[in-house]
C-alpha cells in the first residue's frame, strides 16, 4: 500500500479545506497586533503589557498548555477523544517530583513522560479494545490520578527533606540558554520606550533570553508533529484512522496499532506537560496543573487540530498568565485591550456572516472598553481568574470554521465497515 493511495481512498470522507494562507498574511497580522498592543501601552502608561519579562512569563506559563494541546491533537487526529489529559498531565508532575528530586531534572521528565505514556495507554486499553465511551474514560483517569498521586506523595514525601504529605522535596532546574550579545543591545532599545520599536525589542528578548531548555524541547515536539502528521506516509495513516477506519483498514492500515500510538503519544506529550510544570515550579505540588489540561483542550479546538492553532490558543493563556502576576494594574488594562480584540474579532465574524457571534462579541467588546474607562482598577478576586476567562472568552467566540476529525469519539471495529 502507498501513501499516496490510501490519500485516495479517504479523499471523499474529508471535507475540502480552505485555500492554505500565505505566511505574509500571518505575519502582517503579528505586526498589527503589537501595533495595538503598543497602542494600549502608550494610552494605559503599562509598561508591562510588552516588557520582555512579561513575554518570558507568558512563554513558560504557555509551553504546558501547548504540550496538553499537543497532546489533544494526536490523540483526537487518530479519532479518540482525551479528555483525560488533565489526569495525564498530574501523573507528569508526580514523576518529575518522585524522581527529579533524587536523580535531577531530566530523569524526572523522562519518569514524568512515561507515567503519562502509562496513561495513554489505560485510555487506548480502555477506549480502543474495550470499546468504553470516550468521555467516561477520560474523566475516570482524571478522577483517578490526582487521589492516586497524593496517596503516593504522602508515601514517598513526607519524611524526604524538604518534602511534606502534598508535595515533594524542591527539584533542581535545568539549565537556560540566551542568544550571545543580542539580550544587552535589546535591552536597551526596550528602555527607550518608543513606539512600537520599544515593544518588538521587549518581545524578542522574553524569546531570547534566559530560555528554557525544555522550551526548546517543546519547540521541537511541536515542528516533529507538524512534519510527522503532515508530511509523512505514518502521519497520513494515522490521520486517516481518525477520519475513515474502514477506508484505512481495506488499504491495509492496521488501525488498532496507529490508534494505540497516537493515544500513548497524547499520554506522554501531556504528562512532559505536566513534568515542565514541576521543574519550573521547582517541586511537585499537589493540585498544581489547575485545570490546564482542559484549557489544553480549549486551544487544540481554537487551533482546528493544528500545530500552528495549538500554540497560538497556549500562548494568549501565558500571556493573560503572565499578566495577572503584574498586578491588577497589568489587569486593567487588559480590559481595553481585550475590548479592542473583541471588536476586531466581531469585525471578522461579520465578513463571515456569522452574525449571532458577532454581536455576542460587539456586545461584550464594548462592555470591557466601558468598564476600563469607568474604573482605575479590577477587583482583587477577578485578577487570578483572568486568564482563564479571557482565554475561554477568546478561545469560544474566536472559533470558526472548525473541521472536525469525522469517526472522533466513535467505536471502531475491525471488519464492521460493510
């Protein structure tokens, strides 16, 4: 069987994708949007809305996130859907704790990435032998996981130093990398403060200084993805279980394998999620994934199961992350900010004759806009919950066009096809 002959036979189950953008388009609305950005900063006096350290934050409270999406999407392109990455990502954490503390962090991400792999695997058992509903599978790993984790921490945690019933002794970091030379003379052109030229230098060294070798990692996992899943003849057929099984299966795609390695992929792609929020935290901690793994899923939506959407979704919750931790005066004026976004999102819904959308987020945009300018600051209890509402928010109404795997969420069973 070729790769090019199994693309025929599921040619007439996937519905035609739009005309594939320039990168120019792509690119033009990146510089438009720090235009506005640096608008906001210049009307507000925020300083911090484009300061590099605000982008470094918002890069290291993004790479969990992207790698739960990450994990979303191999997971849901092979055709099943995991809902468990939450528990997965819990299960990451846990190994990091466990063995970063005794053998340093890189065993621990290894020891984090295969507990999430065990994950995956029980959710492919499950949901592809089985037969068990997707969903019930899910959320029993997410239930699961975090009771399992704590009864294991107060095992292994309370009589290590430095450790206690809910969380682990500290773990070391691993080591950060700067580009030579260009963080100083960005530096420097970031403390001028001019227009726009001020905020693309802030933006460069949050991207280029002080990094995260896990980051780099994470940058890595999302090109392989995009290449494996794309532009190779593996990558096809595992697509092609997700979309047509039983065209798959009469070109000779065994489909049970490639579900079981997307699924055991998504395990532990989530649980290296899970595993770089512990070594950045220092220590495993006992609820501290915080419901990312769901917004891992919000932005694998966002995305439409795309590399490319995946971190773009990841990146506007690091951001808004990132922007919390500066204080309420970051938070309000975020306020116009989002105001300002909402409207030229409700603009783009408008041209595509969504109307209802539009107006939700007209509506909405222009509410945001009149609350900045009626107050001088955001209530203390709405500063922590921002980024999670500003990214549902975005994340909801700026969802179009979505193209679903077709057989996402159903029983396959080898020979049924008719």
């Amino acid at each position: 069987m070729t790769a090019s002959g199994l693309a025929v036979g599921v040619q007439d189950t996937v519905a035609p994708s739009r005309r594939r953008r320039s990168p120019m388009i792509y690119f033009a609305l990146a510089v438009a949007a720090l235009v506005v950005v640096s608008l906001v900063r210049v009307l507000t006096g925020a300083g911090n809305l484009t300061s590099s350290g605000t982008v470094a934050a918002a890069l290291t409270a993004a790479v969990p996130i992207a790698l739960a999406g990450l994990a979303g999407l191999w997971s849901e392109r092979a055709g099943v859907i995991n809902i468990g990455l939450e528990g997965m990502m819990v299960l990451g954490t846990f190994g990091a704790g466990l063995f970063g503390y005794q053998y340093g962090p890189w065993v621990g991400i290894v020891a984090g990435v295969a507990l999430g792999a065990v994950g995956g695997l029980i959710h492919a058992v499950a949901t592809v032998t089985f037969g068990v509903d997707h969903i019930i599978s899910g959320v029993a790993i997410t239930l699961a996981a975090p009771g399992l984790t704590l009864f294991l921490a107060k095992l292994y945690f309370t009589d290590a130093p430095g450790g206690g019933q809910k969380q682990s002794p500290p773990i070391e970091d691993v080591p950060h990398v700067s580009i030579p030379g260009l963080s100083t003379l960005l530096g420097d052109i970031e403390q001028l403060q001019w227009f726009f030229v001020s905020d693309l230098a802030g933006l460069l060294r949050g991207l280029t200084t002080d990094v995260s070798l896990l980051t780099v990692v994470a940058l890595v996992l999302f090109v392989a993805t995009a290449y494996a899943l794309w532009r190779t003849a593996f990558g096809l057929r595992l697509r092609s279980c997700g979309e047509a099984p039983f065209a798959a299966e009469s070109l000779g795609v065994n489909v049970y394998k490639y579900k079981y390695a997307a699924i055991t992929m998504s395990g532990a792609l989530a649980g290296l999620g899970g595993a770089i929020l512990a070594v950045a935290s220092s220590q495993f901690r006992d609820g501290q994934t915080g419901g990312r793994g769901y917004i891992g899923l919000a932005s694998m939506i966002f995305g439409n199961w795309r590399p490319g959407g995946v971190a773009a979704g990841a990146g506007l919750f690091g951001y808004t992350d990132a922007m919390q931790l500066r204080g309420e005066g970051a938070v309000h004026a975020l306020l116009l900010l989002l105001g300002i976004a909402l409207l030229v999102l409700a603009v783009v819904q408008l041209r595509g004759k969504r109307y209802a959308v539009a107006s939700v987020a007209t509506v909405i945009g222009v509410l945001f806009i009149v609350w900045f300018a009626l107050s001088d600051q955001v209530p203390p209890e709405l500063v922590s919950a921002a980024p999670y509402v500003v990214t549902l928010l975005v994340l909801s109404l700026a969802a179009q066009r979505l193209r679903v795997p077709k057989w996402i969420g159903r029983t396959y069973r080898r020979g049924e096809g008719g």
